[in-house]
C-alpha cells in the first residue's frame, strides 16, 4: 500500500461517519473546546474524543491543549489529497449542446465572412 494509498483510506474512513461529518461542519464555523464539540451529541466524552482521534489520524484536525482545555482545529489542507483525487473522476465536464450549438453557429458565420465574395 502506498502512502497516498493509506492517507486516502484514513480520510475516506474518517468521513464515513456521520458524526465526525458532523463535527468536521461545526469545526468549519470556529476552533472548539473538545467539551463544546460534545455537547451537541448524546454519546459520551469518551466516544467523541475517539472521533476526534480518528480525526487527527487521518489529518483532518488538530489538537491543542492549552492550559486545562483541549481545543479542536479544522486542518485547513487535510482533504486536499481526497479532492484532488476526487476531481480526477470529474475532469470532463458534460458537453452542453446549446452551447455547443452556438459555438458551431458563430464559427460558421465567421467562416462565411472570410470566404471571397464569389464563395460565399
């Protein structure tokens, strides 16, 4: 397995959860305390610090302590290599045939206009 291989696989496992979805949304408004992070939820402290190490793991966050408290950071490059892999499946965008059509009909009609007279 190749290290992009393995950072994938973390990141794509780290969002299949729909609870760390969740917390990786709330972390996107501001920094949290690991407690803040919890209080939506009606599982345990300890449930939700394994979420946020699944998190970490796969680089999505990170974590701080300061002082007493332990705050959560949204990892701004963390789900780079999962969109830049993702956009490959995308990379050709779906052929508009109104645009198309018009393309086709302003490139004939500038055609027509550099013809000779005569040929037109």
């Amino acid at each position: 397995m190749t290290p992009q291989t393995a950072t994938l696989d973390a990141i794509f496992s780290a969002l299949a959860d729909p609870t760390r979805r969740a917390i990786l949304a709330m972390l996107l408004e501001d920094d949290m305390a690991v407690t803040d992070v919890a209080a939506p939820f009606a599982v345990s402290l300890a449930a939700i610090s394994k979420h946020l190490a699944v998190l970490a793991a796969a680089g999505l966050i990170r974590q701080e302590r300061r002082g007493r408290i332990i705050w959560c950071k949204l990892e701004p490059d963390g789900l780079r290599n999962a969109s830049v892999w993702m956009q490959g499946f995308g990379q050709f965008d779906p052929v508009d045939l109104d645009d198309f059509e018009r393309f086709l009909a302003d490139e004939l009609a500038a055609s027509a206009a550099d013809l000779p007279e005569d040929q037109a």
